[in-house]
C-alpha cells in the first residue's frame, strides 16, 4: 500500500544541526534537536523473547536505540554507562521496563579492564546468564592535526573501543551458550576515514578484522559474531568532541541521502544480528551509512 511508503530522504530532517557543545561524553538530555531513538516507533514482535543481553553505551544514541529495541523484542537488558551518563540510563530503564522486561542500570567505565570484566560478571549474575553481548560505546574526538593528539587520547580511545571489546568477550564466553550471538560496532570511519579521526577511524577498522577473526574461532561453538558499521548518525557523541562544532550544521549532507541518520534507524539491524533470522550469517559486517560505498 502506498501509505505505507516511507521516502528514506526525507524521513527525517536533512542538516541544519545548530552549532553546540558538550563537555564529553554528552547526555542526550542536552542534545538539541534530540535524537529519535524508537521510543515511539519501535514495535517488537517476539525476535528475542527469553534472551539475556547485555549493552555497552546504552544510555544514549546507537545504544539507547538497541536496548529499547532489545526489550520490545523480549530480552531482558543490562544497560552499561558512564557514572555521568546515570540520567540518560535511567530513562531507558524506564523504557525497558515499560516493555515488561527487566532492565540492570550497570555503570562502568569500560577503558579500565577490572571495570569492564565486573560489568560481564554483573549481567551473568542480575540476568542469571547471558547469551546476548552489543558492543557499542565508543570514543571519539576530533583531532584536526596528528601532532595535537596526545598519547591519553590515543590510549584511551583503543582502551575504550577495542581492549573493552576483548575484555568483554573474553570474560563473557565462558557463559555463552550456542546460539548466543555478539554483535560489535564499527563505522564507515573504517572505510572512508576523516582526516581528524586518525585514532578512531584505526580503532573501528580494527574491530571488522577482530569481529571477523572471532566469529571463525566461535563459529563451531553455535556462536555468531557479526558487526554494524554506522554511518554519520546524530548522537551526543557528535556534539561532545566527535565533530568540529562549526560542521554540525552541515552533518551527514555528504550522504547519497543527504542527511544524518538517526539511532532509530539502526536499532533493526541489531536485532536482526542478534536474532535467529540471522542464523547463518557470521562474520559480517552490515554497513547502514545512508548510501556511503563500502568495499
């Protein structure tokens, strides 16, 4: 039926972010516009009923997106943060428990390993295991010159965005049974990187060659690794150091759609990742850039 056509192009506003900042890591309480998540959109039907899972970076953006899509489609979900972030997080606890299932608010800096081990014990432990892992808070600033990136940065944005992702994994697959599934984040940073995302661009790169590596080791356990790779998508991370503050207005124009997209726009392709819709897709990473070509 044509009422039930969607023009990807104008789904949602194309540009004309205002110029703003945000002492990192960003709340989406203080975004402006704010970012559709789904919370009115999202309408689960069974894909995770009974599943366990646990998100990274689940109070706001992509994550936020992919923890309330998890739980209108059944799972229950522990929500990992920063301390900061407490506000965002319990919002979508509200959201979670508001689908019926259970949500964890689980905060913990994951760039230190302890922090990032403890968060996995934690779920399998509120959860009572766990068989569902999202990968997806990230580091991210924009650096215009090489020699103004400082060794703490470089650090942390791999201590953040590829040890967390090792540490998690290792300390979750002893409690993952076959047919669990991880799913990891990259970007088209990996692909098409930005001259000012030299430390981040690498890390996501990474995380494709890990996640492709990992699901040929895990693939006759029953276990499936796949990856996302978002193009530019509005987020608190842009608006607290991701992007130049004088590039917000034009953010996401580069596209063959010609905007941004939004967080609700990538929820169905963690879901469809993590279901068993997916079952004989393993090592894949599936690109949702608005049109971005991608080897």
């Amino acid at each position: 039926m044509t009422d039930q056509l969607t023009d990807p192009v104008t789904r949602y506003p194309g540009g004309g972010y205002p110029e703003q900042s945000q002492d990192a890591p960003g709340l989406e309480s203080e975004l402006r516009p704010g970012a559709d998540h789904g919370e009115d959109s999202y309408r689960g039907t069974g894909k995770l009923t009974g599943r366990k899972a646990l998100v990274t970076g689940a109070d706001s953006g992509i994550g936020r997106a992919t923890a309330i899509a998890y739980a209108r489609e059944g799972a229950d979900v522990v929500l990992n943060y920063l301390p900061s972030e407490q506000s965002d997080a319990e919002e979508v606890a509200r959201l979670v428990e508001q689908a019926g299932r259970k949500a964890v608010l689980a905060p913990a800096d994951i760039s230190v390993e302890e922090e990032a081990r403890g968060l996995v014990r934690r779920a399998v432990e509120e959860l009572g295991g766990l068989d569902l892992v999202a990968n997806i808070a990230g580091e991210q600033q924009y650096v215009e010159d090489l020699a103004d990136v400082t060794t703490e940065q470089f650090d942390r944005t791999f201590r953040t965005n590829v040890y967390a992702l090792f540490w998690i994994v290792q300390e979750a697959l002893p409690h993952l049974p076959a047919g669990a599934t991880i799913v990891n984040t990259s970007s088209i940073q990996a692909y098409q990187p930005s001259p000012g995302l030299v430390d981040y661009a690498s890390t996501k790169a990474t995380i494709n060659t890990m996640s492709k590596a990992l699901a040929q080791q895990l693939a006759p356990k029953g276990i499936r690794v796949n990856v996302v790779a978002p193009g530019p998508f509005w987020t608190p991370l842009q608006a607290s150091g991701g992007q130049p503050t004088e590039k917000l207005p034009e953010f996401g124009a580069e596209t063959p759609l010609g905007r941004a997209g939004q967080p609700a726009e990538l929820a169905g392709a963690y879901v469809y990742l993590a279901s068993p819709e997916s079952s004989y897709v393993t090592g894949e990473t599936l690109n949702v850039n608005g049109g971005m070509p991608t080897p």
